[in-house]
C-alpha cells in the first residue's frame, strides 16, 4: 500500500513522455506537469495517454497539471496563456489529476489593488469551468520579482494578496500551490503561515531556501550582495518534518513535488543527485515508507 502523502518531482508538460521513463526508477511517486506560458504544440490527449500506461507499470500519479504565464495581461508570449489554462481545464481529467496550477497574473507594472479586478474577472469565470469538472485551482506563491506595488507576474504571493483573491473570487476550489521557499525569500517564517493557511494549500512544491543571515545584518536585502537562494528539500533552513506534520493533521492528502533546477550548487550534472536526495529526505521526513499496521 502507497503512502496517501506522495513525494515527487515536477517535470516539463512536452517532456514528460519521454523524462519520466528516465528517472522513474529512482523512486519518485507523483509527477508535475508544467508548461510554461503555454501549452504549445503538445497534444494533451496523446501525452495523457502515454502517461496512463507508464503510471500503470510504475505505480505513480500525476499530481497535477500547471500553467505559468499571465493569463490576464492576453499579450505577447502570454497570449496563449489563459486560453492554455482552459486547455488544461478540460484535459485534467485525462491525467487522472483535479488540480490546475499556475500563477494568477497580474495587470504588468501595476500594483496588486489595481490586479485584483481583473484577476476577479478572468478567475470567477476560470473557477466555475473547473468546479463544473470537479477540479481546483491552485495558485504558486511566487512573486516572480515583483512587489505589492508593480510586477509582471503573479499577485499571490503575500497572505495579504490571498485575503483579496479569495474574497474577490469566494470559491471553494481556488486555492494555493504553497512552498516555503518563496516565504524565506520574502523573509517570512513558513511554519507559521502554513498553519494558518492549510485548509487552502491543494498542492505543495518542494522547494526551500538558504538565508544569509550575516548578510541581511550587514548590507540589507537591497545590497550589492545576495542574501537568500534557492534549495533543493534538505539543503536548505526550513525543517520540513514540521511541513508534514501541519500537512497531515490537517488531513492533507495530496504530494510534494520537488521543483529542481534551482539550487546553485546541486546543478547541471549534480542536478539528479540533488534531486533524488531531496526526494529520499522527503520520504525520511514523511516517516519512510508505508508500514500497515497489525490487524
């Protein structure tokens, strides 16, 4: 019997037939599909269908299908975009996944007030397509460089910014693609709003971060020097057997997908071994493997 709390990795949309036999075997459980500002030339029917025969002979999931563009600036490389969100809206099932992930988008160079409208617009419409369908929309917590003043981006990635989407769009099935990284970032502790935030966290990204507390005393974040980076689940601050825990007693029952291609040291030919020794960490973490109990 499987763990109900799967660790996996994510892998890219138009790849995925062709990476997954490939690192399969190195235990990961779930797969995350995602595409990046659109879902291309990839055709979904076909690469579902392959994918249901690989689960099958490797006893894995795909724990969700993600969309990462603007779907509410319609210009430029995100002029697919939201349309691609509908794409993935209707093809979810084929995954055997309920869960569309992405970034919300935001109105380029505006603030997140100013977002909000249009946010309420393109999601209120995007969020009865999916509930119709039985699935929920997840939202990455990602600032993508931007600030509550202006960005190009994604909105949702300040618990004040979740507090006017959510009321903005009052749907049961919106809620959030959390990671810590992304908190220490913004120097916020993740433990604490995780537990605030649970009930809305459909999916969880495995990524963490380093702060350079040494430099933050001594140059500030705006300095001449970095202060935080990108890790990978097990070289970074965060202790996430506190993670799993909040997760499962609040009954979570979806994965954590490993989102590599970050860490600045377990990169290029170290990327793999970063991976899959965050993806053994994550199951040390989880507890091991499943053990039944005695009858």
């Amino acid at each position: 019997m499987q763990d109900t709390l799967r660790i996996g990795t994510l892998v890219r949309g138009g790849e995925a037939v062709t990476m997954i036999p490939q690192i399969v075997q190195h235990g990961f459980e779930s797969f995350n599909l995602n595409f990046w500002q659109t879902t291309g030339e990839t055709n979904l029917v076909e690469t579902a269908a392959r994918l249901r025969e690989l689960a099958a002979e490797h006893d894995f999931v795909i724990s969700s299908v993600g969309i990462y563009g603007n779907p509410l600036s319609g210009t430029g490389d995100n002029a697919d975009t939201l349309a691609s969100w509908e794409r993935l809206i209707d093809h979810a099932h084929l995954f055997g996944t309920d869960i569309i992930g992405g970034f919300t988008g935001r109105l380029p160079g505006s603030s997140i007030d100013e977002s909000i409208p249009r946010f309420a617009e393109v999601f209120s419409e995007l969020s009865k397509r999916a509930a119709d369908r039985g699935l929920r929309i997840a939202f990455e917590n990602c600032s993508m460089g931007g600030n509550w003043q202006a960005g190009e981006w994604n909105i949702a990635h300040n618990p004040s910014a979740w507090e006017k989407m959510f009321n903005a769009v009052p749907a049961d099935n919106l809620g959030l693609e959390w990671e810590p990284c992304h908190q220490l970032i913004g120097l916020i502790d993740p433990i604490p709003q995780l537990r605030k935030w649970v009930n809305k966290v459909f999916h969880v990204h495995g990524k963490d971060a380093t702060i350079a507390w040494d430099i933050v005393k001594e140059y500030g974040i705006h300095g001449p020097k970095s202060y935080v980076w990108d890790r990978t689940p097990g070289f970074g601050d965060t202790n996430w057997v506190d993670i799993i825990s909040i997760l499962r007693q609040a009954g979570y029952k979806g994965t954590i997908d490993i989102e590599g291609w970050h860490d600045p040291v377990y990169q290029g030919e170290l990327e793999m071994t970063g991976q899959v020794h965050a993806l053994n960490y994550l199951k040390y973490c989880r507890g091991g493997s499943f053990v039944p109990n005695p009858v």
